[in-house]
C-alpha cells in the first residue's frame, strides 16, 4: 500500500508540473504585448524561465534594461547576441520610461494598462474585464465601478488615461 502512494504521489507531482508547465505555455502563447522587433526573441529567451508578464513588468531605461537582461543571462537565461540585442531594443522602446504616455483604458492590454498606470495584475485584468462585460469606459468616474481597483492609484494618473 506505501509503495501505491509512493507512486500515486509521484504521479500527482507529474501531473502538477505537466500542468503548471502547460499553463505557463499557454499564457506566454497567449500574452497580448505589443508586435514588434525583438517580440518573438523576447517570449523565445525570456519565456524559458518566466511569463512574459512577468518580463516586462517595469518601466526602464535602456541601462537599466541591460542590466536586467546581464542578471538573467548569469541566473542562466541562454540567447544569441543578436537576441539579446533584439531584446533589449523590444524592451527600451516598448516597456522604457516613457511610462507618461497616454493609455486608453477601453482598446489597452492588461500588460499596458499594469505598466503605464503602475496596476496590479489583477487590477488591470480587473479593468479589462470590466469593460469586457459592462462596455466601454466614458469617463473616469467610471473606473470606480471596478471591483477589485483602487480607484486612488488611478486618480492619481488621470493625466494618463484616454478613453
């Protein structure tokens, strides 16, 4: 009987991982970041360890791009130097520090609405769905209707939404 759990355990860690490995596939298939040059380097390289959410995540300056990418590349991450390159020049002029720039929160992505307002996940994806299922937003007294929002860290970049 110990052996038979031994077993079933080995084969419900497999079946986890096979699971967790699938879904991580699947949202890196699924990610809606920007097309581009250096976007199919960027899932390729950086979606081995990660999800491509995950990499793009902050707003920085070519700089300290590099330096993200150096750490990577030490922690293992394995590329070409054209990729690399590519990389780098996908995540400065997508994902740099021109964070200020005008977001539309009726047409945005959950990765652009989380970066360029500095959200949550969850609460960009709150967003999203929201409009998904309500319609779309006409002004910003309607983002408060949004479970899950804090409405103050949305105020407070007012400048930064279109609708």
């Amino acid at each position: 009987m110990l052996e038979t759990d031994f077993r079933m355990s080995r084969f419900t860690q497999r079946l986890f991982l096979l699971i967790v490995g699938t879904g991580l596939c699947s949202s890196l298939a699924l990610a809606d970041l920007p097309t581009g040059p250096g976007h199919d380097e960027l899932m390729k390289v950086c979606g081995k360890c990660h999800s491509a959410e995950q990499a793009v995540s902050l707003r920085q300056s070519r700089t300290g791009w590099e330096e993200t990418v150096s750490k990577m590349v030490n922690m293992g991450a394995e590329g070409t130097d054209d990729e690399y390159e590519a990389i780098l020049g996908y995540l400065t002029k997508n994902f740099g520090p021109e964070a200020a720039r005008p977001v539309n929160v009726n047409k945005a992505t959950p990765v652009e609405i989380e970066t360029s307002l500095s959200l949550t996940r969850a609460e960009a994806a709150a967003i999203v769905q929201y409009r998904t299922d309500k319609g779309d937003f006409k002004g910003l007294d309607d983002l408060k209707n949004v479970p899950g929002l804090d409405f103050k860290k949305v105020e407070s970049k007012k400048s930064r939404i279109t609708f």
